[in-house]
C-alpha cells in the first residue's frame, strides 16, 4: 500500500513539473521511472509509449495508467490477486498524474481570470520551455538507444568495438522521419506499418 | 445536474474518438460547445487553449477541466475531467493486463524494435517542431542545451524544471532593467 502511495506521489510529481504536455511528459518518466527508480527498462517504456500512441487518451496520461497497472500487481498481487491489484494500482497512478489539473488548474480558473497574462507566470514558462525542449531531444537519445543501437550510445566512450546499429531499424526511422515532414499520416498508421516493416525487413 | 451529465457525456465521447488525446480535441470541443450548445463563446475558447498552454500537467484534463468550470462551477470540472479520463483508463488497463500474458518471441521483439525506432523519429520530429517555435535568441539555446545535458546526465528532473523557471524570471527581468536604462 505504502509503494502505490509512493506511485501515486511520483506521478503528481511528473504531473506538476510538466509544462506543454504529451511529449514533455516523456522524458521526466524516463528519468524518474526508467533511470532513478528502475521500475521498467528502456524499451518497456518506448513499447509503452507506442502503446499509448494508438490507444484513445494522452500519452502521460496512458502511460501513468500502464505503469501504475504494472506496480500494483507486483505490490499487491499476491495479496488482492493480479487483475484487483493491478486496477488499484493503475487508479492511483492516474489520480496522481491527473491531480494537478484537479487542483491548480482548477484554482487558476476560479481565482485568476487572466492567469496566463501574468508577466511572472510569462517570465518561468520562458525558462521552463526551452529547457524541456532540451529534455525531449535527450529523450530522442534513449529511444534511440533501444532500437537503432545494438548497443547504448553512451557505451561507445568506453568500448568502441560494442557500438552497433540495427540496419532495419535506421531504416524505419528514416522512413518516419520522411514521412513526418512530408505528408500527414495518421500516427496509427505510422507505427502499424513500422511494425509491419520491422517484421518484413527482420526475415531477410 | 443536467449540464454536468452532458459535460461528462461529450468529455466520455470526444476522449474516446481522439487518439494520442491533448491539442487534437480542441476543435471537437469547439463544435460541441460553441457552436452546438453555445454555452461557451469563441473568446472563452481562446481563454481555454491560452490557460491551457501555460499550465503544469495533462493537456487534455485540463482542457476538460476549464471547459466544465466555465459551463457549470466545479462540479462541471469535476464531471468532464472524469469523464474525459474514463475511456483511455479502461483501454489501458484493458490492454495492461493482457500484454502480461503476451510471451515474448522473436518475432514480437522485432516488430517492436521498429515501432520503437518509429517512435524515436517522431519524438525528434515534435522536438524539432516545437525548435522552430521556442528558439528565439541566445537565452533558449543556453536553456535548451542544459536540458538536454542534464537529462543526458540523469540530473534529477524536478531540479531541472525549477532552475530553469528562476532562469526565466531572472532573464525576463535584468532584460526589462536594460530597456530602462
């Protein structure tokens, strides 16, 4: 009960300190549930993310639910059984992510009509953005890591022989790249044929 | 009670049939509610996505948020944000507990190592969109390239924000001073 407390709290957390939504939600999970606490590996957290990507609801949103699904089955689930345990935990996780919008939002629209006109409120967002653009091109990095490199990015410092690239994947992901500043595709569609590509290209 | 159960009803409907969620339910907002059942004006709706922007958290709550303060106080909060909260919480449990059973084989790995890279390239093709619109001048390319660093670096993230916030205070006020003097 004590972990799923803690969950809940990491995600108001994340909840709180993220600014502009969606993407920006991405790499403050990646740090605190991926680096910090260990509680998903790198590529669970992208499988994740892809999930989210094609299922109705914000990412931040999708993910603080996956992943709240996932701790309280291992907190709880010999206790309460897997799919109780794991329901329970998922609430928490998303009341957590949510209780923000609940609370400060909610404050900002009935205390301060013009909130978003305040030059303080003005002034930390035009630190807070840049530096969380900063953030979502790092996170590019770690996605990275768990597709196109057979082996971290970072490892290449240490160990030049362990550096590899997975052909098929840096294909994919010129191809979306392409695709992204080309045309307008439904972002299902891009990711169902990824997928369908990868699994192509892999039997070769 | 009547406003809040069509408040959780249109938030229920518009969450569901928008996938990826956030800015994307804006204009289905806009036709349900200004043009529809004109409880809001298009100045509200502009008000809404302004608040929104600069506000911590999940875009799309807080959109539903706004939107059911301004139609019915903060019962109408309340109602919209779970109703807009309902139907990505039941997918995602839905399909949370069914990928515990997905044993995985090789040829799932693969299909996901090229979703994965799929992913990669359209979180740099928003990074490099959201670029084009932040990077004014020498301040945000400083702000920007201590993000990336201190994310490289597993800085702790909520540091990060904070000092990056104060930055932007003390940058937007010795600015104001010099244009005084």
């Amino acid at each position: 009960m004590i972990h799923l407390l803690y969950i809940y709290w990491l995600f108001l957390k994340i909840g709180l300190f993220t600014f502009g939504g969606g993407y920006a939600m991405i790499p403050l999970f990646q740090l605190e549930l991926v680096e910090r606490h260990q509680y998903l590996t790198g590529a669970e957290f992208a499988n994740i993310v892809a999930l989210a990507q094609m299922t109705p609801g914000p990412v931040g949103l999708n993910a603080a639910t996956y992943i709240g699904y996932q701790q309280g089955v291992i907190a709880l689930g010999n206790v309460l059984g897997t799919y109780p345990a794991g329901i329970l935990g998922a609430l928490f996780g998303t009341v957590g992510v949510m209780t923000p919008s609940l609370t400060l939002v909610l404050a900002a629209a009935v205390f301060l009509a013009k909130f978003q006109e305040n030059k303080y409120v003005k002034a930390v967002l035009g630190g807070i953005r840049p530096a969380m653009l900063g953030l979502i091109g790092a996170a590019v990095i770690f996605f990275a890591n768990t597709s196109l490199f057979t082996a971290p990015l970072q490892s290449v410092f240490k160990n030049l022989s362990g550096f590899g690239v997975s052909w098929q994947a840096l294909l994919i992901f010129c191809a979306v790249l392409f695709v992204e500043f080309k045309y307008k595709v439904n972002i299902i569609f891009v990711i169902l044929g990824s997928g369908l590509a990868a699994w192509l290209l892999y039997m070769i | 009670m009547k406003k809040q159960l069509i408040l959780f009803k249109s938030f229920f409907v518009i969450s569901a049939v928008t996938l990826g969620g956030g800015l994307a339910m804006i204009p289905v907002i806009q036709k349900a509610f200004t043009e529809k059942n004109k409880w809001l004006s298009e100045e509200d709706m502009a008000d809404i996505i302004a608040v929104t922007q600069s506000s911590p958290g999940i875009i799309a709550t807080n959109i539903a948020v706004l939107t059911g303060y301004r139609v019915a106080g903060v019962s109408g909060a309340f109602f919209a944000a779970i109703g807009a909260v309902v139907p990505p919480f039941l997918s995602i449990v839905v399909i949370a507990s069914l990928v515990q059973h997905l044993a995985a084989s090789e040829t799932v790995n693969h299909i996901f190592t090229g979703v994965r890279a799929a992913i990669c390239a359209l979180i740099l093709a928003a990074a490099i969109r959201m670029a084009k619109k932040i990077i004014k001048g020498k301040f945000e390319i400083v702000l920007a390239l201590f993000g990336f660093i201190g994310m490289l670096f597993n800085m702790n993230a909520i540091l990060l924000v904070i000092l990056s916030g104060i930055s932007g205070v003390i940058f937007t006020l010795s600015r104001k001073k010099e244009e005084k003097q």
